[in-house]
C-alpha cells in the first residue's frame, strides 16, 4: 500500500494498530453517508471511499509513530474527500474541482459529523499548496502530503494496496 512511506518510518501495522484504527473512525465509518463514497470514482479505478481509506490509514500510521494527533488524522484523512459527487462527470458547484472540494468536503462533513478544529482544519487544507491558505496543524501538512502519495500511486497504479484490502475485509464483517 504505502511501501516507501511504512519503509521510511519504520511502520508496520498490526493487529493492536488495525483496531485502534477502527477505534478513530468507527464513528464515520458505518455512516451511510460515508459508505456512500463508494459510489463515486476518485483516481483511475479507486473509488472515494477506497481513496480515503488509504489516505486515513496511512495518516493514522505517520501520526501514530510521529507522536502526533493520530485520531484526528485518521478522522479528517476520511473525510477529506466527503464531497459526495463523481467530479468527473458532474460540476454542482462553481469553480475548479481540485479548489472548490475541500469546503464542501468540510460543508458535508460537519452537517452529519461533530468535528474538532483540527480534523476541521485538515479537511479543508487538503488540497495545499494548490489552496493558498497553509494548514494550521502537523496532521493536516502530513494528510495533504499523504493525499497526494496516494493520488499519484493510485493515478498510475502503482502498488499493491495491500493494508487497504485488509481494511476493508475487517471493515466488512
């Protein structure tokens, strides 16, 4: 999944790490809103709530080994994304795409979600350096750079995404 991201931090996940994960989000997760980024492509062959998925794991894990707010990376690393339309096909809001997602991502997001500023802040700042506006947060500069990680693997299929697939059979039982 995130080879040279785990490689580089020494992080490994495990079995106390996959359940303190699902601990963070088991709030969201369920929801069927959330599910329902399943629906909508995001890179290539990834759906939204995949792509998200990815990106929530793998924030959890750097801010987890980092000694950083792990909870709410894997929290806004989730709902980054939660603008609920495939961008592809359908333009509901005025402006480009890639600048104009993260505030409805943040506008949905708080309308089925109570959120703390920092999962608030990651949300919204996702898309930096593209929005001009830089993070507040540690957890929001490591979930952008992990988003666009991911984005890049996914876009050019590289990897194999293997900690997502066990994510989601554990996510599915």
């Amino acid at each position: 999944m995130n080879g040279w991201i785990i490689s580089k931090l020494r992080l490994e996940p495990d079995s106390f790490a996959d359940a303190e994960y699902l601990d963070c989000v088991s709030g969201l997760i369920n929801h069927e809103m959330v599910r329902s980024m399943g629906n909508y492509i995001q890179h290539s062959d990834i759906n939204c709530l995949k792509h998200s998925l990815y990106v929530s794991y793998s924030s959890y894990l750097v801010c987890r080994r980092m000694g950083l707010d792990y909870r709410s990376a894997a929290r806004g690393g989730l709902l980054h994304d939660f603008f609920l339309y495939d961008w592809h096909l359908e333009k509901p809001y005025n402006g480009l795409h890639g600048l104009t997602h993260p505030q409805v991502a943040l506008q949905n997001a708080n309308k089925y979600f109570h959120l703390n500023k920092a999962e608030q802040d990651i949300i919204r700042k996702h898309m930096w350096p593209l929005t001009v506006t830089p993070p507040k947060y540690k957890e929001a500069y490591i979930v952008a750079a992990i988003d666009k990680y991911c984005a890049f693997m996914e876009t050019f299929n590289f990897g194999e995404r293997k900690n997502v697939r066990r994510l989601q059979s554990l996510l599915c039982r």
